[in-house]
C-alpha cells in the first residue's frame, strides 16, 4: 500500500508540527487517531465500491472535514496563527488516486 497520508495531504505545511504535537499532546493524539481511523474507512468504502457510491463516501468525507476543522483549530492554537487545512473534497481524489496504484 502506498505510503499517503490523507491527513498530511490536509495540512501539507504542517507535517512537522503535527508530529511534535501528537507525541506531546494526548487529545491532540486521539483526535488525530480518530481522523486516521476514518482515513481507513474511506478506504474501506472506496474498495466496496470502486465507483466510489457517494451514500458510502459522503457521510466519511463530512466526517474528515469535521476532524480536519478541530485539527486546525487545535494547530491554530498552538501556533498562535490561523491554520486552515485543504478541503477534504480536494485531497481525497488525491489520495484514493494513490491507493488505487497498489
């Protein structure tokens, strides 16, 4: 399996920050896990379905923008600016284009 990460694909320039923050912040940690979880079940949903049926995707793509808002919110904080991550709807097709390549 390709090595993507949807949630880096989300914040690509905060990569770094995001590592230091879920080694040293536990609810940061979860909230994360959460999102990667997720992540995981899209691509669950994705291989159910390889025309990608939007009653399987959608509610997990509404989700991810939910995890992917607390997730900037949390960075915005922590770095005392504003953090805004790409839209879920435009890394997604990034991702699944990945994962289809395996």
């Amino acid at each position: 399996m390709t090595d993507i990460n949807l949630l880096e694909l989300a914040f690509p320039d905060q990569i770094s920050r995001i590592r230091i923050m879920r080694k040293n912040h536990r609810g940061f940690e979860a909230l994360c896990g959460d999102f990667e979880l997720l992540s995981a079940e899209l691509e669950r949903a994705r291989k159910v379905n390889e025309q990608t049926s939007p009653c399987l995707i959608d509610p997990v793509t509404e989700s991810l923008d939910g995890l992917a808002e607390e997730i900037a919110e949390h960075l915005s904080r922590f770095t005392n600016s504003e953090i805004v991550p790409k839209a879920i709807s435009e890394v997604v097709p990034i991702f699944t284009q990945a994962r289809t390549k395996d």
